[in-house]
C-alpha cells in the first residue's frame, strides 16, 4: 500500500492563505480500562510521545486482535484527560506599523486601517530570505495580504522603507485595531487573520536547516534497518504497513532528536510526514508540535494518512492537542467519506468522556441519529458511533436508559469476540460494567 502524494503542513506564505478555523481510537484494554496513549500538553507533547513508560509493543502485542480501523482490541472506556495547555496571553494595540517576532528574526509589519485607500490590508517584511516563493518568481522577502486581489496574498523582493519603534510581544497573541489579530504562539512561526475576512496567513522560516534533514535521514535509515518481514505480515493482517516493533520505533526517534530544539524537531517531522513510508509517518507524528499545524494541514494530513495506525497516533498526538479538534470535529462528522466521519465520531465521543460541548448535536440527537443509522454504517463508523453510544451511556445518567434501550434494539456488537479482562463493546454490556465500577 503506498501514500498518496504528500505536501508540507507548514506552508510558504504565497501558498499559505486559508481560513483557520473520552477515549479516540482505543489502543488496547486491561483491568483498570486504561488503553489510550494521551498526547500530553503541548509543551511535553514529544517527551509525552516517546516516553519510554509506554508499554513495550512487541510483534505479540501487535498481533492482538483488531477489531477495525483504528482499533487493536475490543474498546475499553478510558478517564477523561482535562487539557492542560493555559490560554496564550492577549494584549491590544491600534493599527499601525510595529516590529513583529518571529522566532530568531524581527519582521517589519504594517496593519491599515482603510485597505481600500492603501491597497492591502496589511504587509510583513523580513530582514532576510526565508525560503519564500515571490509571487512573480524569484525569492521574496516582503509578502501583503489584499483583500479581493488577484492573488489575495503578494509575495515580492522588496524594501518597504518602514521602521516601527513599537513591539509586539512574543509568544502571545495580539488584536492590533478591531481588525487585526497576530499570534506569535508558536514561537517559530506567525499567523496573521483579518477578522473582517477570516483568512489567515502563516508566515515561518522556509528554509530548512541542515541538521533538520540530516536528522529525517537518520531516522530513515534507522527505520529500515529495524524493518522486520514478520511484523509487517502481522501488521497487514489489520491494515497496517509499518514494519517495525513501535517501541524500538519511539526509541529511534528519541535517539535521533535528543537535544534539538522542539521548532526543529517539528521540521523533521514534516520532513518525515512527505516521505511516504508508513513508519516514517508514525515517527512524524511523534515530533509535530501540535500548536504549529493549521487546521486545514491537520484535514488534508488526517486524509492522507494510508493506515489505521497512522491515523489513531495522528488523531492522538497532534489533532487533540492542536487546538483545532473542535473545529476539525466539526467538518468531519458528516464527511462522505466512512474513515473521516469516524474521526469525527470519535471527537464527539472524546468530548462526551471529558464532560465538554460535543458540538452542535446536542446528546439526544446523537442518540436519535445513532438509532436511525448505526446499524447500516460501514464499520469504521460504527466503532465511533459505538462509542459515542457508549459514553452517553456512561456519563448521564438521565440519558442511561434510552441508550442502553438503542443498544440492545441495534445488537450492533452484540457477539463480538472480546479478550480476557476486556469488556464487551456491545454498548449495554459496556455501559453496565462500566456504571458499576464507578459505583
């Protein structure tokens, strides 16, 4: 099985315009329900990733049985995970001309009040190339958003001749005027979205270091040699295309990225993310800084993504953390497309476990939607409405009833095979033991 054609999450600034807008995928169950891997805080999320806590996965490990996509046993009910990324600090200034941070460097930037006299609404210049595509060929160190132009975001060599004396904080996100916001939370890189249009622009450093690529090889090389025929045939038997042991694929990423800077292990990740090569995906994943992915990037990656696995540690470790998951919940639910509607279903049942706003169904229409259409879903969208089912189940009780009742009417489940010490994922079994264990 081979990936499709893969692009940069990080996009040049020419290219980059777009509008930004309890358990997911259940990797195992024992005694105490606990299976999933929580990705952590942004600020931990790759130490997270590859702790070397996480229960060694051996060729055994993975050839427990896979349910469907996604899924490496029977599910099992996991504690809600509070989030604990704080909220960047705001601060507002007016319109006008300011220095701006971005990472090692200071752009120049002007945010207009009028874009109709001026001709643009706004227009950064950096002090240096950055990898940037001029609009018109060539390199390009200045780049301008105009509404309505043709293109909306102008990418040219030149030299504005402006020189703000005020600074804009870093780190943080800043309204400049009622019409402006920049966030600077990445550190690295820099989004600019005018408020009165929705569209963003995400402005980073282009080029990529040499310790960035010689990294990416490393771990490459590193992949292939752990590669091993038996564990790519067991992990086929579940869709899946890796071919090495996943706890000697964390350590060879740790190996490799110890002591880099996270903005540089995100780099390889994206390095990694286009190679193609499913365990060199899985590895990405470990090392994208979450709070650097648009929600656009994270749509078109998750749509990639070629394997169960891939998708579950993508939706795990980046997707949750992103800040972006309410939105991306949101677009996926309806998808057409089975794979990326359960994702969606699995969001709303992350949200569900955690006693958060499950988006714009309320619980007795999911509950209503489920019973008219669970039965006849692929099963890929059947294991998240399942859950979704489930966690209603478990979490209200004044709704306990009637999803215990649509469990046992759908019997979606019902004889599934379930491994010792693992609970039953037919939703009224579920939902039982897991209400006694609380009480």
């Amino acid at each position: 099985m081979s990936h499709r054609e893969r692009r940069t999450v990080r996009l040049s600034a020419v290219a980059a315009i777009g509008v930004l807008g309890g358990a997911l995928l259940l990797g195992g169950c024992d005694n105490d329900g606990k299976g999933v891997e929580d990705a952590g805080s942004d600020d931990n999320h790759v130490d997270t990733a590859l702790s070397s806590s996480t229960p060694a996965e051996s060729p055994e490990d993975e050839a427990a049985p896979q349910p469907t996509e996604g899924r490496d046993v029977a599910p099992q009910p996991t504690p809600s995970q509070p989030d604990t990324a704080q909220a960047p600090t705001t601060t507002t200034v007016a319109a006008g001309s300011y220095q701006v941070p971005m990472g090692e460097y200071t752009l120049l930037c002007d945010f207009v009040d009028q874009p109709e006299t001026e001709g643009y609404a706004w227009a950064c210049e950096a002090p240096a190339h950055l990898g940037w595509g001029a609009t018109d060929g060539g390199e390009a160190n200045a780049v301008a958003y105009r509404p309505g132009g043709d293109p909306e975001v102008y990418a040219l060599l030149g030299n504005s001749g402006i020189s703000p004396a005020d600074r804009l904080p870093a780190d943080g996100v800043t309204n400049v005027g009622e019409r402006y916001t920049v966030d600077a939370t990445a550190g690295d890189s820099l989004t600019v979205t005018d408020n009165s249009t929705g569209a963003a622009v995400q402005l980073h450093d282009g080029r990529i270091p040499a310790a960035v690529t010689d990294t990416a090889d490393r771990i490459r090389a590193d992949l292939t040699a752990l590669a091993d025929p038996g564990i790519l045939a067991v992990n086929r038997r579940h869709g899946d295309e890796h071919a090495v042991n996943l706890t000697a694929l964390r350590n060879a990423v740790k190996d490799a990225t110890t002591g880099m800077k996270p903005a540089a292990r995100h780099e390889v990740g994206l390095a990694l993310w286009q190679n193609g090569d499913s365990a060199a995906s899985l590895a990405a994943t470990l090392l994208l800084r979450p709070k650097s992915c648009a929600a656009d990037d994270l749509d078109r990656m998750y749509r990639e993504a070629s394997t169960p696995k891939e998708r579950a540690w993508l939706l795990s470790y980046v997707v949750v953390k992103s800040g972006h998951a309410a939105a991306l919940r949101d677009r996926w639910f309806g998808d057409a497309d089975p794979v990326i509607a359960a994702a969606g279903w699995s969001l709303t049942a992350r949200d569900i476990t955690a006693g958060r706003d499950a988006g714009p169904h309320d619980l007795t229409a999911l509950l209503d939607l489920i019973e008219a259409e669970m039965a006849s879903s692929p099963e890929v969208l059947q294991w998240s409405q399942n859950e979704v089912l489930a966690q209603i189940g478990i979490r209200h009780p004044e709704l306990r009833d009637r999803a215990l009742a649509v469990g046992e009417k759908l019997g979606v489940f019902r004889d599934y095979p379930t491994a010792k010490n693992c609970v039953s994922p037919f939703a009224p079994v579920w939902i039982t033991e897991m209400v006694a264990r609380q009480d």
